[in-house]
C-alpha cells in the first residue's frame, strides 16, 4: 500500500482515543451482552468522572447504550455494545490491519 492510500485511511477519532477504545474493545470482548459502570470503572482502570465522560461520547454517537435502574437499594448504570459501535470498532481494526501490513510489507 502506498504512503498516500495510507493517509487516505479514515480511522474513527471516536474510536481512535485510547480510553473510547479500550471501552468498546472491553465490551466487544465481554461473554455478557451488557457490563455494569463500576465493572468498566475497575477494570479499566479510569475515575467515574474520565469515565462518565467517555460514555456520553460513544453514547451521543450510537456506539453504545446506557440504562439506568435500581437494584435493591443500590443505583445500576449498564453500558451496551450497539452495532454502530461493533461495526466502527472493527473498521478501525481493519484499518489497523492495513497499516501493519503495509509495514511487513516494506521490511
């Protein structure tokens, strides 16, 4: 691949931030079809606020979706996979996929 069609990429700045895509990798990733805030929060390693943040942007883009409800006594924030966010996520890979390739391919 040549160094122009390489800068024709369009790697999603969405998905390109490190924190977005370790959140939609982690969900891609997960057995469940939903993970709760707090699990995202401790195995991620961010603040409820950095967090926070990050969803609202995958949220306000249709990558993920967050319900709210009680359980018990205690406040629960899911976070969902949507498609638009599995198919940016592996677009982004693919695009990944090309920039490797095209380095392997000049050694």
């Amino acid at each position: 691949m040549s160094r122009k069609a390489i800068g024709e990429l369009g790697l999603d700045k969405l998905v390109h931030e490190r924190a977005r895509l370790m959140i939609l990798t982690y969900l891609a990733s997960s057995s469940e079809p939903e993970t709760g805030f707090t699990e995202l929060r401790d195995e991620l390693g961010f603040t409820a606020g950095n967090l926070s943040t990050q969803l609202r942007v995958l949220e306000e883009a249709g990558y993920v979706a967050l319900h709210k409800e009680f359980r018990g006594a205690r406040p629960y924030t899911g976070v969902r996979l949507e498609p638009a966010g599995k198919k940016a996520l592996e677009e982004y890979l693919k695009e990944l996929e090309i920039i490797v390739a095209s380095l392997k391919s000049t050694r």
